[in-house]
C-alpha cells in the first residue's frame, strides 16, 4: 500500500532497503541464536555475540570486544524494542562497520518476531526511550550577525554541528532540552556594540528592532543547526544572556531594559515559528493532548475550558511553553520579570531578594503566568497516559549549588516560592535547571515529594546529560569532555549516574560520581593540607587552559601557581584549590597543615561561591601564629569581575576573616564589620580554632556567631545590616585571592597572612559546634611533657619569658634559592651552631618581602634572645 502511493522512485528505493535490512536482521536471529547461548568472556573471545563486560571508552561500549554500531551499549534502552529506532538508523556512524547486540536483546528480537503483527505494531508499555539535556551551551552568539545562508558556511557552525552530530550518532535521542544561556549576548555590553556587529551602526534602525534581528539570526540558525544535526526537536528556555543580562538589566544609560520585549519574541520567531513556510504560528500549538470537548476541529485547546499549551494574553507568551512527547510533560518557563516598571534597580537585603538591576527570578510575580503553569501541572498529573513531568526554568531554585565563572542568578524565595511549592504539589519528577556552569543534584527537602533539582554544565558541550525514560524509571547519565583540545574534542567519558525509579510505592534514588545527591547537612569544603599534588592531577570541569581540557598553572594576584589542594568535602573536585608555596608542616593533630609565607603564598579556589546572596553560610578552621602585630587576611571571598567594585553602589557584600594583631574581625564592607569584644591576642604561637556561624538567612551583621576554641565570642558590629554576599564571588585563603584588583586599595592595611592554617571546612547552614567539631569538647589524654630548650634562671628583677618550643619541626626563611623564588629555610638548630656574628646578623633580620614573612627572631625566639614576657 505505501509503494502504491508513492510518487518517488528514490523513497521507493530507500523503503525497499529497509525491507532487504529487516527481513536480514530476522534471518541472523535465527541463524545465530544457538551459538549465542554460551555468551562471551568480554575479551571478544567464545560466542560471536557475548554479552561480556563493558569497557566504557569515548562514549562508546564494547561488548563482546565488537563495538556497537549506535555508539551507546548493547543495553541501551532503546534497543528494548524490535529494532533501533529509525532517527538512529538514518545517521549510522560511518566510522563502524559491524554492530553487536546481546543474548539478552536477540532474545527480545526473536520474541518480537514471533508475536502477532497487530501487537508487534503497538509500543511496548515498558518501552523506553531518551533526551539529551545540555545547559548554556554559550556558542551560538556568532550567528547573531548574519542570516543562516552566511553562518551556515562559518566555522564556528561546523565546530558546532561536529560535535552536535557526534552525540547524535553515539548517544542518540530523541530530542533536546536547554535550559537557558545557548547565546552570550551578556558580554556585549550596549546596543550600540550590537549594531556595530551587525553591522548596523550607520543605519536607522531601532535598539528594538537591532535586538529583534540578532535573535532572529542566532536562534533560526540554531535550530536549523541541530535538526541539521539530527535532532528535530528541540525544546530550548530563555536565560539572562538571551534577554541581555547581566550588566543589561541594571538602570542605567544604554541599559537593555527597553529592549527585553523584542528580545523574548525574536525568542520565540527564531526557535518556534516556521516564518519560512508562510505559516507563522507556534510550533507546539496544535498538540492535540491540549485539546478538549470545546476544542474546534482546527486549533488544539480553542475552547472555554483548554488548558493552552503557552500562557496566551501575557509578556511570557512567547518563551513558556508546554510540550508532550510520548509518556512525559515537558514545561518550559521563563522566570524572569521586571520588578514594578523598571524605573529602579531591585534589591531587598532583609529577604535576600534581587540583586541584578530592575529584572529579578521569580514565577510568583505574575498570577496569570503562575496560574497557567499550574493548570499544565494539574492536567498532566490527572493524565495516567503521563508518567513522568519534567520542568525547566534556567534559574536554580534549591541552594546551594556548585557554580564556576557565572554571575550566580538565583531564584528569589528558593525553596519557599510558589513556584517550587507547586513542583512539589503536583509531584514533579525533575526540575532542570543551568546558569552556574556546574553539576548538582539535590533532593526537595518537602514531605511527601521526590522531586530533584538537576542543575548541569554544557558550556561549548563540556559536559552534556542523557536521560533514558521508561514506564517507571529516569536513568540519568553525565558525560564530560575528554581529548587534547581545549574544547570541540567530540570525545566523552561517563562521569556520573542517577536513577529515579518509582515501581515500587516509595521512589528509590541511587547516583554517583558528578550526578551524587548533594547532602545539604555535610562540609561543602573541606580542605585538610594532607597532600599537595600538581595542578591537571585531577580535572576540575572549566578550568582550562589555551591548549589544554585542564589547567595546569593559575596566575594568583602575579604568582604563577602549579599545585593543588583537593576539596574533600560535597562540592569535590569544582572547587579545588591551587597553590603555591605552601611549606607542609606539623598540623594540629599530627597530620600536616600548611604554613603560609606571607606574600609569596598563594590557596585560592577558581569555584564561584559558595557564598551566595542572603544564603546561609558558615566555616572553621585551626590558625597558628606569631605575629602579634599585623592585621593578616585568613579568609577571604569577593567578587573577581570589575576594578575595585566591592564598594560599588555598597549593596553586596564580601566576607573577610581578619586578624587584627591577634584579635578576630569579620569585614563585610570597609565601613562594615564584627569584632571580637576579648581582648585576647590569638597570635601566640599556639594553635586556636575560629568558627563563624550564620544563624539564618540574610541575617544582620549582628547576629553572625563568632566561636574560639568552641567558646562563643562576644562581638561588637559596625555599620550593622543584612548580609547579603556577592553572587560571582570566589573564595581563598591569606590573601585576596582571585578577587579582582581593586581590594589593596580598599583595605590598604591588611597584609597575607603568615603562620599555619589546618582543617578548614564550609557548611550551607548553621553551626552545631559540638556536632561539627567534637575534637573541641574532648578532653584529651594525658601526654607526656614536650621536650623544650631551657631559658635562663630569671633573676628576681626579670619577669618570668615564655619562649615557643624551638624543638617543632617548623622553620625560618634563610634566603632565595638561585631561582629568585624559592626559600631556603632552616631550623633553630642550625641556626645555633653559626658563629655569633651570623646568628646576631640572621636575627636582625625582620621578615623577607617587605615585613611579611617569618624570620629567624619569631621562629628561633630564645636563640635570638626576643622571647616574648608572660
């Protein structure tokens, strides 16, 4: 019947084929079945077909030592059904010429070709098939200038359909989900630069209209891009990059306010209407799963009661939009709104709310938007035909998350809004999300409910997600990037797995690796000094170099660092620190900490956060050292984009952990800190523990808890107010770190610091200081005493001195090595046996570089007769 309609010798050819390919494909069952039965040593070794062990390699898996045709396992759940499915078969992988498939799978083949043919014909209730998931794929500005007949012949087009094809070809699905940022128009900074590329500055054309056509071009072109690829469907979200932001959203001249409108309809024009074909209407209008008894003949969802498919009449018509494909609901909503009418900046310290100009994240704001989303969630999870409801916004709602070079958006309420409460509600299965170029999946903390955050990493296709759906089950699998090249590799290694399976009455979630279920109650960081390894030992997603995946130097405020420090905490290899000259010691507990020389030692973390906002963060860590009359930075965390904008507008905070000659200050602003009220100087030589503790979001300066050695501190606040951190802040440690350069001006008087530091971890909530650090309260055994060097007997008109045990295996900086760079260090106990002309010259010396690192007089104290009076 199909031959006899058809118009087409060549479609004819091409059907006939399929029919030689089927009925050879049924033949080798047969043929091979006996001879599968034995199975395979995994080595290619035995049975043709042997379904041995799995050797994952460049997103490709051996079984049976043959490689699979698709490129995605002989256990993909795709083969569960009679054949792979023919988006598959249509672009083979050339590079293969033989496919295998195992026992088990030519077992179901067998049985599909022995079933009646009405059933063979119908889908398989536990069928299953899959999606792609890649976030801020950041890639598609470049054809912003030019219509898709000039940028399809650009490289940039085909870097990117290389690397789109190849997942196609070896990890196949269905479609694709994109939760925002696919273009960086954030980084042109003024409409003006945006005509200019457009080649438009001469021209008399409105900002409106200049941004209405870059849209156009890059979204058409990225459409045609990953259909060219072979990916029909792809269901994209707007982010901040898309509307301009984030520097567009602040009020301010040549802000792109104005312009926001046009660029959610280019948005819409560009992705989801065919203006080619003369029919202009929404691609996903006339689903027929939108339809209902009022509905016309002609248009899906026409009558009274249809719940519409997009949120028709409001600002977001043309950017939120619901989409079914076959047992899943996709949502797909734009959450960002102009606060009021955009006249001011938005910000609200008491909630922590805001923070990026007059746009602000929320769903909550616009009752008509809300109560679209809602009727959507309500009608999918009345459908029993749908078993799995997936949303996607571009903003995470859960904090904290891990995050890297991003602004660090959230989504003001969080947990609390509406917006969540109703995922929550009406049983959501995922919530997809970008912005923070980072992996984190997080459980709702809501009874009752299984929903998971899933916030990802794509970035220039760095990392990308598959997930396979079944009846019952999510499987979600990462995948990073490997190769030689700084990006477009095409080469992929699975990095992690979650599992989402709802057959039984209570869901069952495993994960591992990037995709391992963040525990909210656990250290984020923990960095311990035990080992210190060469940058590169380990790959922290992002952190690349020119020609290489993974770093392996950092310059940190002009020292050229090549170690790191792993994090051993939740947050893992994304916010590893890199190092330099930091000199392994004895530690506090007989492990190792890290002395600190000054200025020549640098341990920051490239990791954006994890302070965020009016987020909840709080840290410890053990200190040692003697220098009483410095103000030294312990810890620091800021933002690193702009020149000095810590005290821009004074509206987002740093957080700075500073001894002031040996007493405590947390500083916030330079006009804002916490000071310990004790008028003990910690600087004495003796290891002490520090803990700062915010009680609750967005809590006042006020109230943060200061503990020393597990006792709380009494504090005095200066310029008292909510906190609320810069969101595209980085942490480090004895110094500014990452942060921008502007931080020496603003705090002229602090210096690095200079001693020991061990132990440090961070927490996303409050401090339970007995919980978190039992160590404090116990009570330890009885030691036998340290052997010290003798002072001389005091005469009765000499106080009693205390000098420090010149014993301990710390020591003094001699001089430079011949490199310029290294120091030379040496014990008290060389020291002592220099003649005392030496010793006397060596102990006048007062610190190397400018006063700020350890001489000979602090460390060897009684040897250079400076011991300090009880």
């Amino acid at each position: 019947l199909y031959l006899a309609n058809m118009r087409s010798s060549f479609i004819t050819v091409v059907l006939l084929k399929w029919m030689l390919l089927d009925c050879i494909m049924l033949r080798l069952v047969r043929t091979v079945r006996a001879d599968t039965a034995g199975g395979g040593d995994g080595d290619g070794n035995g049975p043709l077909y042997g379904d041995g062990g799995h050797n994952h390699h460049h997103g490709r898996d051996k079984q049976g030592g043959r490689e699979d045709v698709f490129g995605i396992g002989a256990h993909h759940p795709n083969l569960t059904h009679k054949y792979p499915p023919r988006s598959q078969l249509s672009r083979p992988n050339r590079d293969l010429v033989s496919a295998s498939v195992s026992n088990e799978k030519l077992a179901d083949i067998d049985a599909d070709a022995d079933a009646d043919a009405d059933a063979e014909d119908a889908p398989s209730s536990d069928s299953s098939w899959r999606f792609i998931l890649i976030a801020d794929i950041h890639k598609m500005t470049w054809f912003s200038w030019s219509n898709y007949t000039v940028n399809k012949n650009m490289k940039s087009y085909s870097d990117n359909l290389e690397v789109i094809e190849h997942i196609y070809q070896n990890y196949g699905g269905e479609l694709v989900v994109s939760p925002g940022d696919i273009v960086s128009y954030g980084s042109i900074k003024t409409i003006s630069r945006l005509k200019e590329l457009l080649k438009l500055e001469d021209e008399d054309i409105s900002d409106e209209d200049a941004v209405y056509l870059a849209g156009l071009n890059a979204y058409s072109t990225t459409r045609k891009l990953f259909k060219e690829a072979g990916y029909d469907i792809l269901l994209a979200t707007i982010g901040d990059h898309e509307l301009g932001g984030n520097e567009g959203f602040f009020v301010k001249p040549e802000s792109k306010l104005p312009t926001i409108p046009k660029a959610r309809q280019a948005f819409g024009d560009g992705f989801y209407r065919n203006g080619d074909s003369g029919e202009f209407e929404f691609e996903f209008d006339n689903q027929l799963w939108f339809a209902d008894d009022d509905s016309t003949s002609t248009g899906v969802g026409d009558g009274d009661g249809a719940v519409k498919p997009r949120p028709l009449g409001t600002i977001y018509e043309n950017t939120s939009y619901a989409y079914v494909h076959k047992n899943a609901l996709f949502v797909t909503v734009d959450a960002f709104e102009t606060v009021e009418d955009g006249s001011s900046d938005y910000i609200n310290l008491e909630k922590g709310l805001g923070g990026e100009g007059a746009v602000t994240c929320t769903v909550d704001g616009d009752g008509e938007h809300l109560e679209w989303f809602e009727n959507i969630l309500r009608k999918g999870r009345d459908d029993p035909s749908i078993r799995h409801i997936i949303v996607q916004a571009h903003l995470p709602i859960i904090q904290t998350v891990q995050r890297y070079n991003c602004s660090g958006q959230f989504f003001d309420y969080g947990e609390q809004s509406i917006f969540w409460n109703l995922m929550n509600e009406y049983k959501v299965d995922l919530y997809l999300a970008g912005e923070v170029h980072a992996n984190t999946v997080t459980k709702t903390r809501h009874a009752g409910s299984d929903l998971v955050q899933i916030v990802s990493r794509g970035v220039g296709y760095n990392n990308f997600l598959s997930i396979d759906v079944s009846e019952n089950v999510l499987d979600v699998k990462i995948y990073n990037e490997i190769g030689n090249k700084p990006k477009f590799n095409a080469q992929y290694e699975e990095s992690g797995h979650l599992t989402i399976d709802k057959t039984a009455a209570a869901t069952q979630l495993s994960s591992s690796g990037m995709l391992k279920l963040l525990d909210l109650n656990s250290p984020l960081l923990i960095y311990d000094f035990e080992d210190i390894v060469p940058l590169g030992t380990r790959q922290v997603p992002g952190f690349d170099s020119k020609t290489s995946l993974m770093a392996t130097e950092s310059v940190i405020r002009g020292k050229i660092c090549k170690e790191s420090m792993y994090n051993n905490g939740q947050f893992g290899a994304q916010y590893d620190a890199q190092v330099c000259n930091i000199l392994p010691v004895e530690g506090r507990d007989g492990g190792y900490g890290g002395y600190f020389y000054g200025d020549n030692t640098r341990m920051a973390v490239m990791g954006t956060g994890p302070f965020s906002a009016g987020e909840t963060i709080s840290f410890g860590l053990w200190f040692k050292t003697w220098q009483s009359k410095r103000k030294m930075v312990i810890t620091h965390h800021s933002n690193y984009w702009g020149e000095g904008a810590v005290i821009k507008n004074g509206t987002k905070d740093s957080l700075t952990l500073v001894l002031d000659r040996g007493i405590p200050v947390i500083q916030t602003q330079p006009s804002r800190k916490v000071i310990s009220t004790n008028p003990k100087n910690f600087a004495d030589g003796v290891w002490h523990h520090i803990a700062v503790s915010m009680p609750r979001k967005s809590c006042y300066l006020s109230e943060l808890k200061m503990y020393i050695d597990g006792h709380p501190v009494r504090t005095s606040a200066i310029g008292d107010r909510p906190i609320f951190h810069t969101t595209s802040g980085r942490l480090s440690f004895g110094g500014f770190g990452y942060s921008n350069s502007g931080f020496e001006d603003v705090y002229p008087d602090l210096e690095p610091y200079s001693g020991v530091l061990d132990d440090i971890v961070f927490f996303s909530r409050p401090l339970d200081m007995k919980a978190d650090f039992p160590d404090l309260f116990v009570t330890p055994p009885s030691m036998s005493p340290v052997p010290s060097i003798a002072a001389p007997a005091p005469s009765s008109s000499v106080p009693t001195i205390s000098c420090t045990d010149e014993n301990k295996p710390i020591r003094f900086f001699w001089k430079l090595k011949k490199d310029g760079i290294t120091p030379k260090l040496k014990p008290c106990s060389w020291l002592q046996k220099r003649s005392e002309k030496t010793m006397k010259r060596i102990c006048k010396r007062k610190g190397w570089f400018e006063d700020s690192d350890p001489p000979a007089r602090e460390i060897c104290p009684f040897t250079c007769d400076t011991c300090v009076s009880k």
